[in-house]
C-alpha cells in the first residue's frame, strides 16, 4: 500500500521525512538555540539585545550606514531594524544624520560609546564563535564559511525566484511582503 511506512533493511519503520541529511533544520536549529542565549547574554552584560547588536555590526561593516543597508546586510525587515536604531540612539550609542540633497534619507554612524560598546561585545562574540566552532580544524572552519556565503547567496536567489513563480514582486531582502503590510492594515478581519 502506498500509504504504509518505508522500512529499511531490518523492517524498522524510515522516518518520513530525514531531518539528520536536511542542511535548513541545521541552519535553524543552531540559530534557535544560539540567537536567545545571545541576546540574554548581551543584554544582561551590555544592554543591548541580539538585533541591536546585529545593527551595530553591521554599522562597524560600512562605517555609516542607511537603514535600508542594514536590513540587506542583516536580513531583517524594516520595522526590526528602525525599532533596534531608536534603541540604539536612545541610549547614545548610534546617531542619524540627514543626507545632503535627500529630504528623508539618513544615514546611521557611531559615537564614541556605540563603539567601545561595539568593541565589547565584538569580544565575546568571537569567545561565543570559537566555542560554537569547537572540534572542527581551521581547515574546515574556512570551508564552513565559504559554504554558508554561498548558502546565503542563493537563498537571495532562491526568494527571489520563488517571489517570481508566484507572480509577487521582488522584495529586496528585509522590506516587507505588500501582502503583509496589507493585512496589517485591515485589522484582524483577515
């Protein structure tokens, strides 16, 4: 019957679906268990949770940087990051600053104590880093990384594609769907 379980071999029932060779339950399963102890951490030691960290990165990336930047280089959406940056700047750790000849547009740069405070937490980071790398050679550290820039670069591609085969526009990464935003603003009817 088509319904029946798989067997392997010695007649025990296969799994439906193999999770050990599924490289996305990986990726998720690490960031769901890394992410929230990060932000607790960094909250607790710096006051400054794991998506203003994220934002703080990306700044010390470019130097000063647009908002619309750091949603492309973090991947989170608009309302994260504005909502990280007001965090940020009400506690003296960014600043924004109009740009010559753009009404609207702003760029986001550091004081003084965003980045020491950077600094310090860029330091255990890569404490956090090292122990997350444990057990693999420096070899395969190299080759881990190359991998996930290359992972990165077609998930890009990949969304893009599927927004394609669904006949949406394409959403530049970290701006929201129009569907969204739309129910959003009907209110919880939908």
């Amino acid at each position: 019957m088509a319904d029946e379980p798989a067997t392997d071999a010695k007649g025990r029932a296969k799994p439906e679906f193999e999770l050990d060779d599924y490289v996305p339950f990986y990726v998720r399963a690490i960031a769901n268990r890394f992410g929230p102890s990060a932000s607790r951490l960094y909250q607790a030691k710096f006051g400054v949770g794991l998506t203003e960290w994220s934002c703080l990165a990306a700044l010390a990336k470019e130097q000063q940087i647009s908002g619309a930047r750091m949603c492309e280089i973090s991947g989170y959406d608009k309302g994260l990051v504005s909502r990280a940056l007001s965090a940020l700047e009400a506690k003296g750790l960014v600043r924004t600053r109009s740009v010559k000849h753009h009404n609207r547009q702003r760029v986001i740069c550091f004081t003084p104590a965003g980045r020491a405070r950077y600094r310090s937490i860029r330091r255990l980071a890569r404490v956090r880093e090292q122990q997350l790398l444990e057990g693999l050679s420096d070899r395969q550290r190299a080759e881990l990384l190359a991998a996930l820039k290359i992972m990165l670069r077609n998930a890009a591609t990949l969304v893009a594609s599927e927004a394609a085969n669904l006949g949406e526009p394409a959403i530049p990464v970290g701006s929201r769907r129009p569907a969204r935003a739309a129910r959003r603003s009907k209110g919880a009817d939908s």
